[in-house]
C-alpha cells in the first residue's frame, strides 16, 4: 500500500521568510496531492492540490511541486505571516480512494 | 452553506461507555471517512464509505463501528471495546474520483 513520508516535522521561520515542506510516496499510482492546514483544534482545511498531470501549481503566496519519476512532492510559502503557523499536513490518493497522509509538520512563524 | 458538521464538539464519557458521534455532510458527496489523530500524530483511517449501505475497515476499525443508512449521515460508534478512545476524531467527505477531501471540525471524545 501507499505510504508518504513527510519531512520536516518542525520548522520555524522568521516572518518573511520562505517555507518548504517536502513529502514522499511509495505508490507510483497514485495521482492526486493535496495539501492541508490545521489550526490547533479545528479540522484540517484544503489549501492547495495537484495532480500527476501537473508538475506545479500556485495560489498566491503558496504552490506545490510534483516530481513523478522521484515520487515527491513539496508545499512552497513565501513571505510567511504569523497567521500561516500551523500543522500541515500532505497525502497522496489513487482516483479519492484511500486517502494515505504524512505525519504533519509544525510550522511556526516568528515574528 | 455546504459543509461537514461533526457533534458534539467535546464529549466525556466513563469506561465501559459506548459514545457515538454524529457526523453529516450537505455537500452531496458519496464518500464519507473517519480518521482518528492523536496528539503530534497524523490522520489514520477508522472506516470509510463509498456508497450508501456500504462501509469498509480502515487501518485501525478495532473497537469502532459504522453506520451509512443515509448518503448526508456517518454516524461512528467507539465501543468499550476500544482500548484507549481518548482522542480526536475527524469526518470527511469526498466526491469520489475528483479526490477532493473535506474535513469537519472535529469531535474531541474524553475518557475518564
């Protein structure tokens, strides 16, 4: 089965600064990779997502990159905000079907 | 407005105590899933439906049960079966092949 490795498991930036947050899978079926934020207490929320046909994709100050032959793919923020510092999480799914997600990472951003 | 709406939002429960927790989704999606996170950990799969009347295990489906008698209702039963059911449980909901995956707030069950 798939699994995804998310890599780091704590960030800290200061505010300004640039993010990144890399993952990995094992599934070379798989084609669909999003990318959530959860605040703490609160369900996670969809920021950006990208499928295998794509290999970058960007929503204003966020994007994602996709290598297929790798099997990675990474979360972009620039000029981070104190409101961006969260827990993030990545996955990666065949067609929506069993949806595998990394272990989160804890981004904080210092003002 | 569309959306997921997980119940209650903090529940205490006894040992020995079944809970179940309500989840219903207006966005007329067919899947529906149920991740448990613990604290610092990611999101592992309880148990998910792809069509009404019809569920599968996920990862970690011991001492929890499902229901899907409606296409908007994922009710999650953690039964006393459950070796330790403290933690946070979230619904989710997708269209299907589009692979969009949305989250309720999230339900936090305390035992004591």
């Amino acid at each position: 089965g798939e699994n995804v490795e998310q890599h780091p498991s704590t960030l800290s930036v200061q505010e300004g600064d640039s993010a990144v947050i890399k993952c990995t899978y094992s599934d070379s079926a798989s084609n669909y990779f999003p990318w959530y934020k959860q605040e703490l207490g609160k369900g996670p929320q969809l920021i950006i997502d990208i499928r295998s046909n794509v290999g970058e994709k960007k929503d204003q100050r966020i994007a994602v990159t996709l290598n297929k032959t790798a099997k990675h793919f990474s979360l972009h923020i620039t000029e981070t905000q104190p409101e961006d510092s969260a827990v993030y999480f990545c996955a990666a799914t065949a067609y929506g079907q069993n949806f595998v997600f990394g272990p989160g990472t804890r981004l904080s951003v210092l003002p | 407005d569309g959306g997921i709406t997980q119940s209650p939002k903090y529940l205490f429960r006894k040992e020995g105590q079944n809970v179940t927790l309500s989840c219903e989704q207006n966005l007329n999606h067919d899947a529906m899933y149920w991740y448990r996170q613990d604290p610092g950990q990611g999101l592992r799969l309880i148990y998910y439906s792809q069509i009404v009347n019809d569920f599968q295990k996920g990862d970690i489906a011991e001492g929890y049960s499902v229901s899907r008698e409606k296409k908007e209702s994922f009710p999650l039963t953690v039964t006393s079966a459950q070796k330790n059911p403290t933690a946070f449980y979230l619904c989710a909901s997708s269209q299907g092949w589009t692979g969009e995956l949305f989250f309720g707030e999230g339900s936090r069950l305390t035992v004591l």
